[in-house]
C-alpha cells in the first residue's frame, strides 16, 4: 500500500525501487549495455537524494522535541552528509584502485564532497540557532562532544582540501576520511540529542504549545 503521507511508507518504496534499480544498472553494466546502466543509474541516483534524507525526516515525524522542530531542515542536513560521506567513500575507492588524483571522475567526487559537507555545516548552524530552548540537548552532555568533533572534523577537511596544492595530493585524501568521520559524528550525534531531548519535560511541553524560542 502507498500512503504518500507517511515517511515510512514511501521510504519503504523508495529503497525497494531504489536496490531493483541499482541491481538491474549492475547487472546491464556486467553484460555489456553500457547506456542502459547508465539510464538505470541515473534513476537510482535520483531516488538516493530522496532515501539520503529518509532518516531525517523519519526523526523529524516522531515526538522527540529536538527532532520535531528540526522536521524542515533535518532531511536536508541527513542528505547533505549522505553526499558528502557517500563522494568521500566512492573517491577514496578510486584512489585505492590507482585511479590519479586528476582524474575527472575523481575531481567531480571531491567537488561534492567538499560543496555537500559545507552544506551540511551551514544548516546545522542555522537549525541550531532556530531551535532556541529545544535545542539544548544539542549543547550539552554526548550530543555536544560528538557535534564538535563532526564540526572540528569538517572544517579541518575543508581546510585540507582547500591547502590540496601546497600540501600534495595526499592532504586531499586526508580530507575525505575527516569527511567520513564528521558524517558519522553527526549521525550519532543526533541521536545522542534526541535521548537527552525525550527526557527533557519543559521542552516537550514548549514543543506541544509550539513555543520553545
């Protein structure tokens, strides 16, 4: 049953079209139909922007303070550290292989690993500063350990990618494993604030009377 009006149903759909995608571009790839796995591929490409923020804006439906009034911009923020985690494996996967560091495949991933994790940074500042009172399970106990190694492990990639020249091409890969760190930082660390923020009384009744600024 499709039910557009619930998250989980439709992620449900999106992640089984989404892995039948994937498959069948694998399996045409492996017999040759290279412009068919490329039209495959695309369509799963364009589902993984939909399944990326999937987790966000399941958080985001439930009655967690924290996660509740972060509904508009958690999706996007989980889909920015998708891109950015899941570019940062791909171009650390290439590199492994021997692929060159000036390999336009291999610009194009660092790109976006470098454009999503600064997407990601800026909209967690921004839900942050909105969230006023609900947002104290993000400024204290785990939750604010884990948000400032993702936000320390950010920035120092970004610097790293942006001294890619002096530094050589190993600063640069160096960034992309900062990036997959902060991802995973960030994830966890928004769990972390939805515990501290299930237990927090004055903020479920600010969030139930739609105040908490």
């Amino acid at each position: 049953v499709v039910k557009p009006r619930s998250p989980m149903s439709m992620g449900a759909w999106c992640l089984t079209l989404f892995g039948n995608l994937m498959g069948a571009a694998v399996a045409a790839d492996l017999t040759g139909r290279r412009r068919l796995a490329r039209g495959l591929g695309a369509g799963a490409a364009a589902l993984g922007v939909y399944l990326g923020s999937y987790t966000g804006v399941l958080l985001g439906s439930t009655a967690v303070p924290v996660w509740a009034r972060s509904r508009l911009l958690l999706g996007p923020i989980f889909a920015a550290t998708a891109t950015a985690t899941g570019a940062a494996a791909s171009r650390l996967a290439l590199v492994a292989t021997g692929v060159p560091e000036g390999h336009p495949t291999s610009v194009a991933l660092g790109r976006v690993e470098t454009g999503a994790i600064a997407a990601e940074l800026t909209l967690s500042q921004l839900n942050q500063r909105r969230l006023g009172r609900i947002g104290q399970a993000l400024r204290q106990g785990r939750a604010r350990e884990l948000f400032a190694v993702a936000k320390g492990a950010a920035a120092a990639g970004l610097a790293l990618r942006l001294l890619r020249r002096r530094l050589g091409p190993g600063s640069h890969n160096v960034a992309s494993v900062l990036y997959l760190g902060a991802g995973l930082a960030f994830r966890y660390a928004w769990v972390a604030a939805g515990r501290d923020s299930a237990r927090d009384d004055e903020a479920a009744a600010l969030t139930a009377r739609g105040k908490g600024r």
